[in-house]
C-alpha cells in the first residue's frame, strides 16, 4: 500500500517523475545486457573466421556469459539489498563497458572470452538492481505489470541483435560496433551515477511503502536474509521454471536458433535471424500480457502453469521436424517468443512469498535458475553438436538431436508450476499460507 497518500501533491508529483527517470536508465541498462546475450548467434560465422573457433568452443564463448550471469545472481541481490541499484548498476556497466571494448580489440578466443565474462559480470546487475528499484518506488501491485514491462524493453534488446545486427555488420565491422557501444555503455553508467535514487526518502520525498519492523529486522544481518530466502520452499519453483522456459529461449535464440534453422529447415541467414528475432520481439509482448493478466485476476499459479505447459508443447513441431514453411516456422518463432514468459511471474511470486527487505536476494536466487539454464542448455548442445559430428553426423542432424534438451527442461518447469504457491499477487511472506490458499 502506498504510505504517502496525504502528502503535499507537489511531493508525489516529483516523485513519480523521479521513478520514471530512474526506471528508464535502470531499464536501458537491462537492454543491453539483452543485447549482449544474444550477440553470438549473429556474430557467430564471423567469431569463427577471425577467432578459428569450433562449435564447441563458440559454445563455450557464449556460455561463458551465462556463467558468470549466473553465479552473480545471488551476490547481486544481496548487494541490491545492502547498497541500492544506483552503486550497483552504475559499477556493472562501467565493467560491461571494460568487457565490450577487450572483446572489440580481441585477437583470438581466448581474450573474447575474458571480455565476454567481464560483460557477463557487467550486466549482471541492471536486472536486480531493477527489481529492486522496482519494488522499493512503485505500488506492489503494479509488480508484476512492470516487470513483464521491463522484459518488453530487454527483449528489444535481443531483438535488436538478430536481424538490424547482421544488417549493421554489412555495413561495419562488429569490432567497430563494438567500439562504439563500448563508449556508450560507459556514458551510460556515468548517468546512472548521478541521476538514480535508491530510495524516496534520500531525496527528501514521502516512500511508497511504509517500513515493516519485521522488514527492517530482516534485512540487517544479509547472511540470515539468505539463509530465510534458501530455506523458503515456496522460493524454489521459480527457480525451476526459469531453468527451463528463460533458459530454453536463451539458448536458443541466443546462439543455437539460427544453425538450427539453416541447417534443419534449410532456411537462408537472413529468413533466420528474422525468425529469432521475431521470437524475442513476441517475448518481449508476452511478458507485457503475463504481467498484466496477473495482476488484473490476482492469480499467479493458474498463469503460470497454462503458460508454462503451452511452451513445453510448442516446442514440439520444431523437434520432430514437421515439414515447416518459411511463414510457419516464423508462426511457430512467434508463439514460442510469447509463451516463453512464464518467468516474468517468477519474480512476482519470489518477492511475495519472501519477506520485502529481501526481495533483492529473492529474486536474485530464482534469477539464478534461468542463465544457469542458458549456461547449461548452450554448451550442453554445443558437445552433444561436436560429438555427434566427430561420429559422422552432419550439423543438421547433430542439431535435431541436441536441441531436444530445450523441451525437456521445460517439461520439468511445468512441474514446478504446480508446486508454486499462490499468493494472490500480495506479499504473504508473515502468513501461513498453504499452496492454493487465499490469505485472509
């Protein structure tokens, strides 16, 4: 509930400008980090002509990103927590600026590596540092709504680095592109330094949210935070779900989508890299639609378990390889980009079921399962690809093989939807609440 009903309206007035401006910088921030997960699957013909690298070792490239991703999810949110989003996204994209401009001046895989992983580092932060901006300046129940917002804008991103990428490497080199966006990256953390405010009240302006005893408690001791949020069961089917519908998509849109269909489908470059990313085009709407229609029924588990079972199942006509014109794989690109979603929710729930001073780490744990996800699902494929080829297998037929592993990590996050708790879109963390219960 907002506490600052009765204050003067000039006070909220700022306020409001000063949570937009902050969001946008935040959510810019997000969009890179978007931008650069996705950058293999464009670049990946050239990074193998200049650096000389395999499958297996592009897989290991890309994925180097999610690692790294991956195992700052947890320390981002418990930094969100103790120092705010302005420090933290500030410091990540300085270092994500460091990452672009080494990958842009690297001669080889070894140093594209180190400046994917200084990247991966980088932009680890903008999305926790946005929820968590997010949670402490917006209403709680415009949560949902705004991060399925926030995906829209991080999926342009991805969306930006399949076809208008390989557009602009016709007209540059992608190391002159990535000088560019070196310094922009830069300027951008400069402006997040000085115009982001953790909090209202740093500014002198009324908080959204009044201050619990119970969270203040809470988040003094970051060890014990963590600890509660592990220990939560109810933590944990995001997790899960994340794995496989974020980690699914990732993984392919972001580096095993476009071989697939060139050499599955026999679709040209271009029609491939327009199919992926129309995909992450229709990501980003789902995430707009899944959050809103949360928000507006008050229901998380039914959302979530018919989105998640339609991803899994729509997976299907592309792993059994039914006969797929170039306008029926970009239908089925679209539907599989805007059922992919599901894991907008798994933010909402985290922080509902977690007490608030925590929502950082929360939401930081249950981010941790979608870049492992795409961690493990990239490079997964990329050996099973460079077994089966070494055995004798064509690239096309090594593919239809390894991208199985994409549906059935899904299929587990349907599971988990089942198990989510319901929290009727409030936070329900000092409840006794069993799974499908309405709090009283």
């Amino acid at each position: 509930m907002d506490s600052s009903n009765h204050h003067p309206p000039e006070l909220l007035a700022r306020r409001v400008r000063l949570r937009w401006a902050g969001y946008l910088l935040l959510v810019v921030a997000f969009l890179l980090a978007f931008f650069h997960r996705n950058t293999p699957a464009a670049m990946a013909d050239a990074l193998a002509i200049d650096w000389s690298a395999g499958p297996g070792v592009l897989g290991a490239i890309s994925a180097s990103y999610f690692w790294v991703y991956t195992l700052m999810q947890v320390p981002a949110g418990v930094l969100a927590d103790l120092y705010g989003p302005r420090r933290l996204v500030a410091f990540g994209m300085a270092v994500a600026a460091a990452g672009t401009l080494l990958t842009a001046l690297a001669s080889g895989p070894i140093s594209g590596a180190l400046g994917r992983v200084l990247i991966g580092f980088g932009v680890a932060f903008p999305f926790i540092g946005l929820l968590k901006f997010s949670a402490v300046w917006f209403p709680e129940r415009q949560f949902a709504t705004l991060s399925g917002l926030t995906i829209f804008v991080g999926n342009l991103g991805a969306a930006l680095a399949a076809t208008p990428l390989v557009l602009l490497m016709g007209l540059m080199r992608w190391q002159e592109l990535f000088l560019l966006l070196a310094g922009s990256t830069f300027l951008l953390a400069l402006a997040i330094w000085r115009s982001v405010y953790d909090r209202p009240e740093h500014v002198g302006l009324p908080p959204v949210h009044a201050p619990l005893p119970s969270e203040l408690a809470a988040g003094k001791d970051w060890r014990a935070g963590l600890r509660r949020v592990v220990a939560n069961r109810a933590t944990w089917p995001g997790f899960f779900i994340n794995f496989g519908a974020a980690g699914g998509i990732f993984g392919f849109a972001g580096l095993w989508g476009m071989p697939f269909l060139q050499d599955v489908y026999g679709f040209t470059r271009a029609e491939a890299a327009h199919q992926t990313g129309l995909m992450m085009v229709a990501c980003a709407v789902g995430g707009l639609v899944i959050g809103r229609l949360s928000d507006r029924l008050g229901r998380r588990r039914p959302v979530l378990l018919i989105w998640t079972a339609v991803h899994t199942l729509l997976w299907l006509p592309w792993m059994l390889a039914w006969p797929l014109s170039v306008g029926g794989s970009t239908l089925l690109a679209l539907l599989l980009g805007f059922s992919s979603t599901s894991f907008a929710l798994t933010w909402a729930c985290a922080k509902e079921v977690n007490p608030p001073a925590l929502s950082g780490m929360a939401t930081g744990v249950v981010n941790t399962g979608a870049f492992l996800g795409g961690a493990t699902i990239q490079q997964a494929i990329g050996l099973a690809v460079e077994f089966e080829m070494t055995a004798g297998s064509s690239l096309g037929q090594a593919l239809a093989h390894a991208v199985w592993a994409i549906p059935v990590c899904c299929a587990v996050g349907v599971l988990a939807a089942l198990l989510q708790t319901e929290t009727y879109a409030r936070n329900i963390s000092c409840e006794r609440v069993s799974a499908g219960t309405r709090p009283a």
